[in-house]
C-alpha cells in the first residue's frame, strides 16, 4: 500500500516534492541534530488523492494513528491526555512555500478535561485557557467554516465589557467564559458542536489543511507565482512547544543574512512570551533578534550557531522560525529565504567569494526579472518634501499610487488604471489581492517578518511596514502622520521601500545605482559590483547572442550601452509615423504611378538619413533592417475595410502590391550604406522581409531586393552587402522552412505573430478580452504572448530551426518577438539552438542574463 505518513527521522531535504517545503527541512534538521520537536508529515499524494476523490486516501487515519503512538510514546504523553495533555500543531507545507496563504491548527488536543489537566502541569491556568480558547477559534474558523468576524465580535464585545484594553488584560476565567461564547458560536453557526475528542480534532485538521490547498487566496498567490495548481500541500503534525509562557518563552524569525540587503549576520524579530503566529501577523510589535541576547543570551548564542550550520550546510540564506520554551530553543521551520532583488545578487556573489558556491552556482541563483527590478528608478530625495511617515524598509523599490485602505478598493481602482497605495495596520492573507493590484504597501504595525513583509518582498512589491507614526484609521479611510497630518483616501503618497520614507504627493524619480552602472559603467555599491560580476560571468558562458529591438539612434545607442551585439530587429513602419503619415497615405492610395512616385521619392530621403544614423550608432555590428509591415489600418484607420487587418495586407503582401515600395526601402537601406562606407564607418546592414507564407513571396521580394543594391552598387561604386532574410511568423512558413531556406539568408522568428496565428488569438485583443478568466480555469498557465508557448509554438520553431539549417547549413537564426526578452522563453531558444534573441533595449542585459544562465 502507498505510504502515506514519514516520521521526521525518515525523510530529508530532497523530498520536498512529497513532503512540501516544510516537512523536508524538519526532517533535514532532525537529521542534523538541530533541536527540533518531534513530529511527522503526511504527504502531497495524500493531499492530491483527497482532493481528486473527495476523500481520504484509503488507510490514512490508521497510518496518522500509528504515527501519533509514536510520538506519544516517545514524549510518555497522550494526545489530550486530562492530566497532562499531548497537543499537536498541524500545519501546511507545501513545496514551494505560500507564506501565510493555507490554513494552520495550533494546540490540537485541547478539550473540556485536558485544559485542566494543561493548567496544572503548566502551572498557568491563564496560559491553558488561552491555548484552548486560540483552538476553538482556530478550528471554528478554519476547519468547520465560521467566520472569524464572529470570533473578533465576541471577543471585542467582551473586552468591552471588561473593559480590558487588549488580550493581555484578560484573566483565566475571562478566558474560559470566552471559550463557552466561542463554542456557543459554532454551534449556532455550523449547528455541530466543537469536538471533544482529540483524534477527531486532529484527523479533521488534516483534511482541512488538504482543503486549503484550494482557497481563493492560496490560488492567487500561485497564479502569482506561477506555481502549478495540482502539487497539493503536505501537512505537519509537530508536538506543540509553547512559546507564549511567561517572560522566559517567546518567539521569533531568523534569518542568516539580511534578506533585505544580503549582508552578513543573523538578523529578525523576536516576541516575548507569544506564540509564532503573533510573530508574523505582526499584531504586537516585535523587538530585533538583538534583544533576545540580552534577555536570555544562552539561547541567542545556540541560535546563532544553529543559523551559521544550516547556512552552511543549505550553503543559502536561511530563514528559521523558533521558539523558547522557558528558556529552551526550539526551531520549528527552515527554509530558503526570501530576499529582495538586491540581497539575491548580493548573496549570491558573497557565498561565491565564501568558496561556499561555485561561480556557475552563483549565477543560477540570480534571475533576468530581478535583474528588471533592480533596473527601476528610485526616488530622488532631493525633491521629495518632508517625510509622512517613517517605517521599516521592508521590501525596495519606489512607487506612488493613491492611498487606499482596503484590499477590494485596491482592487477596484488599480482596475480602472489608477495607481494605488495599499495602507493597513497590519495585513492579513486576505490582502492579498490588494497587494498584487497595489504599486506600494504600508503597515503601521508588525516588523520586518511579518506577513505584508514576506509577500511583498516575495513578489518585488515596494513596501513599508511597522510605521508606528502613522495611525491608520481604516473605518474611515484615512491615516493621520506623525506631524498630524490627514491623508484621505485618493490622495497619492510615495513610499520608497528601500530607505523606510513615505511622503506626501508624488516624489520624482532618478535611475538607480544599477541602471547608472549600465549606462556608465560605475559600480557605486556592492550590489551594483555583485550585478557586474554576474553579468560578466553570464557573458563568458552564453552561447545565445543578444540584440536589441531598435529604430532610433538613440535607442540603438542605448541598447549598445547595455551591451547589445546589434539590432535585431528595426521596425521600419515606426520611421513612417508622426509627420510622415501623410507621405505614407499618399503613396498607398495614390492612384497614379506618377503619384506614387512623387509620394516615394518624399520618403526616400528621410529613410536614408534615419538607417545612416542607426547604423551609426551601431557601427560594426549587424543591423536588421525590416520591410515594411504595418497592418493598414494603423495607416489609414478611416479608409481601409479589411475585417481582419492583423491577417490582411501587410508584410510582404504590402511590398508585392504597391510598386516602388520595396525599392524605395532598400534603396535607403544601400544609400545608407553608402553613405557609412564613404565615412569611414563599419555598416552591417541586413534586410529583413516579413510576414511570408511561401518562398514564392519572398523570392519575387529578394529579386526586388537584389536588384536595387545592385543598382546602387553600380551608381556609386561602394561594394554593397546586405544579407537577406526572413521573418518566421507564420505556421506555414514554419512548416515550408526548407524551402524557404533557400531563399533565406537568416530566420528571425516573429513570436507575436506566430503566437497570434498557432493559436488564434488575436494579440491585441486576447489580454484584455478572456485571458484572465483562462488564467482563472487553468486552462493557460501564463500567457503565451509573456512565455512562449513551448509545446505548440515552440515547436514550429524548432521544426523551422532544424528543416532550415538542413536545407541551408550555417543558416542564422534568431528571434525578436517580445519572448526575446522573456527569461522562460530564453531558456527554450537557448535549447533549440538559435544563434540569437533579440528585445527591447532594457531588457538587453535580462536577456545576457538570462542567456548566461539558460547556458549551464
Ligand atoms: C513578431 O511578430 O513577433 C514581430 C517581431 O513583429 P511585429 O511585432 O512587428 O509584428
Ligand atoms: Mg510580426
């Protein structure tokens, strides 16, 4: 029979596929003698089969029973046991971690009898009834459906009536009259009542978990995140340490480097006499891990050992949540932190300079969109005004938006395309949607662990927590400054995660050290020098060649600068637009070849100075100049009546129908050439024909096309030679690369059209039409305009690759459809063998990244 259920001493860290995150690294710890209290997972598969039937996989209780003899008999206690109670937590672990995202069941094993049994062993009648009073709610809410509205109702309502400012004020018998109001709820709720036995507890904890695996929330976060919806999550079932005893317990976050910066150092929060989930919900506010030296140094010191071994031996950042249990150090959780873009980089080159990882090692571990991140502007102080607020700097970056004070209106007008700052006092998991439509988040309360902490750095949302000045009023919808200023809701704020500040309106922006480093090469700080030392080893590794998408100079010349090996594709119809459209207009619609030539010749000249300056600009390297092709109706919006212009005349059906155009084109191209050559310069020019179906159309092109540099050739006496190929942008092309081949010179696939055509959706509609609702139903897993579509587009293009290059060995190819930029899809072009991808300039060095990276 399957296994269901591993012990902590069965399992290790590479098992985190069958023991989510979180049962793997216990059972690493376990195995390395770290102080972890013992306990057992039961797995993904049984998740998965519990949630494909619809119930539990045959033979799991009986193996979760057998698992809890063990642990009671090995701690000599039951599992709620009346005179000295066994109780468990049962919690989530995915394999990929979802921080705060699924449920959690603490203190399983509380009933009517065993919190009396907890009370006297403990010697804290308080201490039991707040443990039994957290599990009734916890339970209620999260396993038997109420909703925790009513829980926070009759607890405020009874604090009122005690008039008790918070928790803390509550005594044991508060306590267990809070217990009776809460189990009244369910009752009157779900019309069951709170189970007393503590195997049903438990067995129902588990099943919730499984379930949770699918909350609305969790879904999000992995669509987000792009983690696939059918893992399913393991659960851990762990003997409770109890951290909320008294001022020698408490709880804390670790982690073995600053995930905020990467520098060195044990760093975190810690929570006197509280419990972890206190920690993260960021409901008190925590002090540094500093702190804890001071109020019980042996543990600090243990801590910071046990930090230094599994940084050492996980050879990464580590984050680690613990607990002491009068006095005693429990590490409950490790796993591989989350660090902003800065710290990855920084981490990254630090351990390589350690000797702790390779070089190669390195680099895998920096990602193209971190890279994208650390290229965004920053605030410039200089202009800002005086400061709102000051928090923690929890998550870099800079961005203004309006405030808002709840998700759903985050939601609402980030919709509508404002920009919106998401405020809170603290954020719950239910935010979530919020913080994915907001720019910012800022927090009055909780530190730099807490929940709005974790997710926003996890998915590079700029963000600001535990700014104590602020008082949020969220009823409201407003926060009141530390100098007493009123900030309604719309009204735009800036907060710059990087440094903690939060001003009023919005603050201008300048590049950042990284962006100022490519441009000019300074390598201000250690982060920008561990992006140099990244990319330089990205460079000397990478087989791909990476261009730029460029129709200006000045593009051209800033994609140089960020290390482009030329343009891969210059869309020439951006040369027609603006003031030329009318030059344009007239030679479509001429009606005359006399006009038309009049209209031509107007062209010309402009055409030839634009390609001379590109090529300038890009002297000595390849230029791919492209014909023509813009669907007509962006020309002539109130003339042409194609229903469908994507698939109408444009490309080289443009080029065969209206005479003169191609020869006008390439003689601009061969005049610029020219004009280069005589000039001393170095011009690579290559022509480009797109949107061909059949090598027909592009061999009556490349007449055209040799014709006129030969005529040029002639007039001027310049050698001219300009390779000529073609765009891959259609499935027949794909399909007839062999013979295409032999008209072709060089391939550049046209991953947007050929996306639009595979799958037949239109690229200016699809986004905005149904994508969202095909993300929803998992019918896509992204969108296959972001990361190409490997299985079907992917394929053409390697059918292509390979029918071409045996038809015309030595053939070159490339792509310069927006995928070129894409780190996923780098991967694959790296795979199928092309010679180079081309994208946008600032996406240039993502993509030598990314090229680098896709080469180990
Ligand atoms: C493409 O189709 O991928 C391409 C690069 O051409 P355009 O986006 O200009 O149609
Ligand atoms: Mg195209």
């Amino acid at each position: 029979m399957v296994r269901h259920v591993y012990d902590f001493q069965d399992g290790d860290r590479t098992m985190a596929a069958l023991l989510g995150g979180k049962g793997a690294n216990l059972a690493e710890m376990t195995r390395l003698g770290l102080p972890v209290p013992p306990g057992f997972t039961v797995t993904t598969d049984a998740c998965r089969a519990f949630l494909a039937d619809g119930e539990e996989p045959e033979g799991l209780s009986a193996e979760i029973s057998r698992h809890l003899s063990v642990l009671e008999s090995a701690g000599g206690r039951r599992l709620g046991q009346p005179d000295d109670p066994l109780l468990v937590s049962v919690r989530s672990g995915a394999r990929f971690s979802m921080p705060g995202m699924m449920d959690t069941v603490l203190d399983i094993g509380l009933n009517d009898a065993s919190v009396h049994g907890l009370a006297k062993v403990s010697g804290d009648a308080r201490f039991a009834w707040d443990s039994y009073r957290r599990l009734v709610q916890m339970y209620g809410s999260t396993v038997m459906g109420v909703d925790q509205a009513f829980f926070d109702e009759a607890l405020t309502l009874f604090k009122e009536a005690r008039g008790a400012p918070d928790d803390v004020h509550l005594d044991a018998s508060d306590l267990a009259w809070l217990v009776d109001t809460y189990k009244t709820v369910i009752r009157n709720e779900t019309g069951y009542d709170f189970p007393q036995s503590p195997a049903e507890q438990l067995r129902h904890a588990v099943l919730a978990v499984f379930r949770s695996w699918n909350a609305e929330r969790a879904r999000l976060y992995r669509r987000r995140e792009h983690i696939p919806d059918d893992l399913g999550t393991a659960v851990t079932v762990q003997r409770m340490v109890f951290g909320n005893l008294g001022p020698d317990s408490g709880s804390g976050v670790a982690f073995t480097r600053d995930p905020a910066t990467g520098r060195p150092g044990l760093y975190g929060d810690y929570l006197p006499d509280a419990q972890g989930e206190d920690v993260v919900a960021g409901i008190r506010d925590t002090v540094p891990l500093a702190e804890l030296a001071r109020i019980a140094p042996r543990c600090h010191t243990q801590l910071h050992d046990h930090a230094v071994t599994l940084e050492r031996h996980y050879r990464d950042l580590c984050d680690i949540e613990f607990t002491v249990e009068h006095g005693t150090l429990w590490l409950l959780q490790t796993r591989i932190g989350k660090r902003t873009a800065e710290a990855t980089f920084a981490i990254a080159a630090e351990l390589v300079g350690e000797g702790l990882i390779t070089a190669a090692e390195g680099l895998r571990r920096v990602h193209g969109e971190q890279l994208g991140r650390l290229m965004f502007p920053r605030f410039d102080t200089e202009r800002a005004g005086a400061e709102l607020a000051h928090g923690l700097p929890a998550s870099p970056g800079a961005a203004s938006g309006a405030a808002v004070f709840d998700s759903a209106e985050a939601v609402r007008r980030a919709d509508a395309g404002e920009a919106v700052v998401l405020v809170r006092e603290e954020t719950s998991p239910d935010d979530l949607p919020g913080m994915v439509a907001a720019r910012a988040v800022l927090t009055s309360r909780g530190g730099r662990t807490s929940h709005a902490a974790v997710v926003a750095r996890g998915m590079g949302r700029v963000c600001v927590c535990g700014a104590q000045d602020i008082t949020v009023d969220t009823a409201r919808r407003r926060l009141t400054a530390r100098d007493g200023t009123l900030v309604e809701e719309g009204t735009v704020i800036s907060v710059d995660g990087s440094t903690g500040s939060v001003y009023a309106g919005e603050v201008p922006l300048v590049a950042s050290a990284t962006m100022r480093y490519l441009e000019s090469g300074v390598q201000s700080d250690s982060v920008v020098s561990a992006v140099a030392r990244a990319l330089e080893h990205a460079d000397s590794v990478r087989r791909l060649e990476v261009r730029a998408n460029a129709d200006t100079p000045q593009d051209a010349a800033r994609a140089r600068r960020f290390g482009a090996q030329g343009i891969g594709l210059c869309r020439t119809e951006h040369m027609f637009l603006g003031e030329r459209r009318p030059l344009v207009e007239r030679m479509i619609l001429a009606r005359t070849d006399a006009d038309r030539a009049h209209a031509l010749d107007a062209l010309l000249a402009p055409q030839r100075d634009d390609f001379t300056a590109v090529l300038e600009a890009m002297d000595g390297l390849p230029v791919t100049i492209r014909l023509l092709d813009p669907p007509l109706h962006e020309f002539l919006p109130d003339r042409t009546h194609e229903v469908n212009p994507m698939l109408g005349l444009r490309g080289v059906r443009l080029g065969l129908v209206v005479p003169g155009l191609v020869a006008m084109q390439v003689r601009a191209v061969a005049e610029a050439v020219v004009a280069r050559t005589r000039a001393g310069g170095d011009p690579r020019a290559e022509i480009m024909v797109p949107l061909v179906s059949t090598v027909e159309e592009l061999r009556l092109t490349r007449e055209e096309v040799e014709r006129v540099l030969a005529e040029v050739t002639e007039e001027t006496g310049v050698d001219i030679h300009c390779p000529v190929g073609t765009m891959i942008e259609l499935p027949r092309a794909a399909l007839t690369a062999a013979r295409i081949a032999t008209e072709a010179e060089f391939f550049s696939f046209g991953t947007n059209d050929l996306t639009q055509t595979t799958w037949g959706f239109s690229r200016d509609d699809v986004e905005a039409e149904f994508f969202s609702a095909y993300l929803d139903k998992g019918v896509l897993a992204a969108s296959p305009f972001e990361t190409l579509d490997r299985e079907g587009v992917g394929r053409l293009v390697r059918i292509a690759v390979d029918e071409g290059r045996a038809a015309r060995p030595g053939l070159r190819t490339g792509v310069c459809g927006e995928h070129g930029g894409d780190p996923e899809s780098i991967r694959f072009f790296h795979a199928a063998g092309l010679d180079y991808v081309s994208c946008s300039p600032y996406r240039v060095p993502v993509a030598r990244l990314e090229a680098g990276r896709a080469a180990l």
